[in-house]
C-alpha cells in the first residue's frame, strides 16, 4: 500500500478546497469510504446513484458523525498508530504505523470539532469515496493513537497504546491516547479534542 500527501479536492467538480473561505462537507460512500464536497456541489453528489446489484442506491449520503472539515494541515512524517495483525502481535509486535495523508479539523454533528487523521490510498486517489479516517468506534482494528513516524517515535505513548490494543481485543472500550503535539495550521495549532 503506497499513502501520499493528500490534497482534499470537490468530489464534484474537482476543484480544491480553499479552507480560508469554506468548508468541506463530510460525505459517506455506500460501498467505500469518505469524500468531500463544496455545499454548492453537496445535492449533486446525494443524487448519484451507485450501479450495483450489491447496493444500487445513492452513491453517497452524509456520515452520522461528521459533518464538515473546517481545515487541514500538512502531515508529513506523522502516522496513525494502528493495532497489528495477530500474527504480529504474537511476534511482540502490537502496533504498526500508517503514515496519514493530512490532518482534518473535523466538525461533528454534536458540534464538537476535533483533528483526525486522514489518509486515501493512491490507487484510490482519483475514486470516488477512496479517503478514510481511522478513527471509527474504538473497535479493535480502529487507530489507537497518532505519532510521528518511526525515526520520531512517540516512546511515551507506547503504553498507551498497547493498553488500548489489549482492551480493544478483550472487547472493552479504550479512548484515542491523544498524547502528542499538534501540527500547526498557519500561526494557531488545531485542536485535537
């Protein structure tokens, strides 16, 4: 899996987002993952529908949890701390790192707003629905923490995360560890909670 530097485009009309004037509305793909769509576009992309004899129905809808990103930032040398396969984790290694693709400042429909991770396979780059924020329903295969990559390991929050590994598996719920430092987004840093 190659991840690269992502830049959130219209799932419309293409064009990139200009965070200064405007906001990225969060939308769900049916069969796939997230996309992104300036308000003008929004009932154009809620009217395609998705051809298949799996799902054919609208292609996409809005997510029940977030509702817009307010902003990004740049992610370079910053990954997603994920739980590891099991054979991994036998192996004592409980977590891998997924390098993410930008920071979103997301807004949730609770009116909450929060920086996430955010990453889009480059094989998916240009398909609908192919961007994915990690952090899901605390379940066991969600992001447990956020680090900067491994030559900049966050060592303090390994306990952390291995504690949220351990409780995740034995079905208990664990919160994000939200333990590191924030990227900055012009001269203010974006709020991770």
């Amino acid at each position: 899996m190659t991840f690269s530097q992502l830049q959130l485009r219209c799932i419309v009309c293409h064009e990139p987002f200009d965070f200064g004037r405007e906001t990225a509305v969060v939308l769900r793909h049916i069969a796939y993952g997230f996309d992104f769509v300036h308000s003008r576009h929004e009932s154009t992309a809620l009217d395609w529908i998705f051809v298949d004899p799996q799902y054919d129905r609208p292609e996409f809808t809005h997510d029940e949890r977030r509702v817009r990103v307010l902003a990004v930032a740049p992610a370079a040398n910053w990954a997603a701390v994920m739980p590891a396969r099991p054979e991994q984790i036998a192996t004592g290694n409980p977590f891998t790192l997924q390098p993410l693709g930008l920071w979103a400042l997301v807004e949730y429909c609770d009116g909450s707003q929060h920086l996430e991770g955010l990453v889009r396979e480059s094989e998916w780059e240009a398909e609908p629905g192919g961007a994915e924020f990690l952090e899901r329903n605390g379940g066991p295969r969600d992001v447990v923490g956020y680090s900067q990559m491994e030559e900049h390991l966050d060592y303090a929050g390994i306990a952390c995360w291995q504690a949220a590994i351990y409780a995740r598996n034995r079905g208990e719920r664990f919160p994000l560890c939200r333990n590191v430092s924030l990227p900055e987004l012009g001269s203010a840093a974006l709020p991770l909670d």
